[in-house]
C-alpha cells in the first residue's frame, strides 16, 4: 500500500509535520521526539504547525534494506568524488542530508547522494 505524504514546503526545502512522520515510519505521533533524538534529526519550530521535520531526513530514515543501503562516509565520499571531511561539513552546514546512528556514526542515502550530486 503507497500514501502520498503532504508537506510544507518552507524556503524551497520540503517539512513535514509530527503526524505525517509517524505516518510515514509507523509509529505512534507521541515516539517522534524520542526518534527524533535518539537519531539527531533536527526539527523546526513553526507557529502554525508546530515541531516540523525536514522531509530529506525523514525520507533517509525509510530508506532501508526494502529499498537501497544506507552508505558509510567511505562509499559516500568516493560516489562524490570527494573526502570524508567535506562530506561532514555539508552535512553539518545542512546541504547533504545524513543519518546519526545512536552510536553517532553518519549513514548517507544514495538517492540523497544524487540529489546533492545534481547541485552541486
């Protein structure tokens, strides 16, 4: 069964809400902040919805073994042609979208990797 996943689209970058993200990983709207923390997924705070979620971060979360494998910064970097340094800076500067496991180790998408590819 496919939803399609409305979304608020602030500053050309795409959000989602606390219910559509729980929607979306299939969890009770109430565990979002505890994902949200255990993974460091940064959230925003709007005033008309409240906590909202950046959608390339979100989508990296369901993007699993039924899908593509999350990459280490090592297969990242040499699918962009690029160092594990600079691959970390994007990541902190919000450019490329990266995944915190609970042990603090980064995991990219590569759909996200060619994302960022096609405008860089």
């Amino acid at each position: 069964m496919s939803f399609a996943f409305a979304y608020l689209d602030i500053d050309g970058e795409r959000y989602y809400t606390r219910d559509e993200v729980a929607a979306r990983l299939n969890i009770s709207p109430r565990l979002i902040q505890r994902v949200a923390t255990n993974y460091r997924i940064p959230s925003t705070l709007t005033p008309s919805t409240g906590t909202v979620y950046r959608a390339a971060d979100i989508d990296i979360l369901t993007s699993g073994p039924q899908h593509e494998p999350l990459l280490t910064p090592n297969e990242a970097a040499q699918r962009l042609h690029a160092s594990t340094n600079a691959l970390r800076v994007w990541a902190r500067e919000g450019k490329l979208a990266c995944l915190l496991t609970p042990g603090g180790r980064r995991r990219y998408a590569p759909t996200e990797l060619d994302r960022f590819n096609a405008i860089r």
